[in-house]
C-alpha cells in the first residue's frame, strides 16, 4: 500500500469492484448497499442530484465519525 492510498484509506473507504473499478466514499457505499438486497435504493440515490447529497452525507459522517457512532450506536454503548 503507498502511502498516498494509505491516507486515502483513513479518510474514506475504498472498494474494488470484481470489474476492477475503483469506488469510494458514497458511491462505495450505495455498492455495497445495492449487492445487500437493496438495489432499487442504491440505484434511485446513485443518480444525479442524490448521490451528491449521499457524497455529501458521508462526508459530514466520515468527518465526525466520533459523534457519529455515539449517536448512531447509543445501545451499543449502554450494555
């Protein structure tokens, strides 16, 4: 790994689809999300203007991922 895909990584995930297509960010995750069972939602936000607000929302998480989890994985957090 260099280090520049290294400081890649820290910031935003990154997937390698089968056909050799690099994604990351949003657009990795609406791949993940359509080969999980949703297609129809990954498609419908991987279009124009969605998947800026998705890039945009994963932006906002990535950058503070530390508020993200305590409020997304509260519960977790109380056992």
């Amino acid at each position: 790994m260099t280090p520049e895909l290294r400081q890649a990584c820290a910031r935003a995930v990154h997937l390698l689809t089968p056909e050799g297509r690099m994604l990351r960010a949003g657009r990795a995750c609406l791949w993940v999300l359509e080969r999980i069972g949703y297609p129809v939602l990954a498609r419908v936000l991987a279009l124009p203007p969605l998947v800026w607000v998705v890039e945009v929302g994963y932006w906002l998480v990535a950058r503070n991922r530390g508020l993200a989890s305590r409020v997304l994985f509260r519960r977790g957090a109380e056992r």
